[in-house]
C-alpha cells in the first residue's frame, strides 16, 4: 500500500506534524526520496530530518533544554518588564536574567543559575516583542 504524503502548502516550518515527519523518515530509510527533496517537499527542516533520521525521534518538541521557570512564571517577567517599559525603563539583558533569579528562589524553583553571579542563563530567549537595553 503506498503512502500518502501530506506536500507543501498544507504545513510550513515549524508546523509539520509528527505523523508526517514519521512518513518522511520512513520514505527517506527506503530510499523513495532523498533528505534534500524531502525537506522541500514536506517543508521540514533540514537540520532536523538529519537530527530525527539519526535518533530515531519522531516526537515534536523542542530539542533543547525546557524553561526551568516555566511558561507562566516566564509571562509574569515579561508583564513586569513591559510595565517597566512603559514607564520609560529598558531593563538591560543582566537585569532580566537578575529578575529570573530571583524569582526563581523566591518560588523555591530547582535551577542551576549562575548562584555567584545571581543570574539566570538565557538560552532560547524568545520574547521578541521585548525591547532589551544592551549594557554599555
């Protein structure tokens, strides 16, 4: 029985579903299209049909390391930085990652933050609509 393929136009990056991905990987393995022709067609990226083939992980999800604060506490600092900004206030990135923290410790939150420096890291920071204040 051939297997049907969901083509371009119906997902585009970063919307592909795990289903597909697992019909593009399996026509991938059987030779019936090649990574390149797979990433146009299916519009799934590169970088992450190669990751998937090699793992063999057909879970959708971020790859990287999850928010230690979570969504919602993540929200409330960007509520705060935005009522700051509207003040007049650009918080500058080490002030940011001051506020994550402390908050935090605040909330008894497991973290491995920076305690020397009080610091969180900001890795995958994605809050575009933020204006930051690079430290001078």
């Amino acid at each position: 029985m051939p297997t049907t393929y969901i083509r371009k136009g119906s997902s585009t990056r970063g919307e592909w579903t795990e289903g597909n991905l697992k019909n593009v990987i399996k026509a991938v393995e059987e030779k019936n299209m090649c990574v390149n022709q797979a990433t146009k067609s299916f519009s799934i990226p590169k970088t992450t049909l190669k990751r998937r083939i090699k793992t063999h992980n057909f879970t959708k999800g971020s790859s990287g390391p999850s928010a230690i604060l979570g969504c919602e506490n993540e929200n409330k600092i960007v509520a705060h930085i935005n009522k700051l900004q509207n003040r007049g206030f650009k918080p500058c990135r080490d002030s940011i990652r001051s506020m994550a923290y402390e908050l935090a410790e605040k909330l008894k939150i497991p973290h491995t933050f920076n305690k020397e420096a009080r610091k969180a890291v900001m890795t995958g920071y994605n809050h575009s609509l933020l204006e930051i204040q690079h430290s001078q």
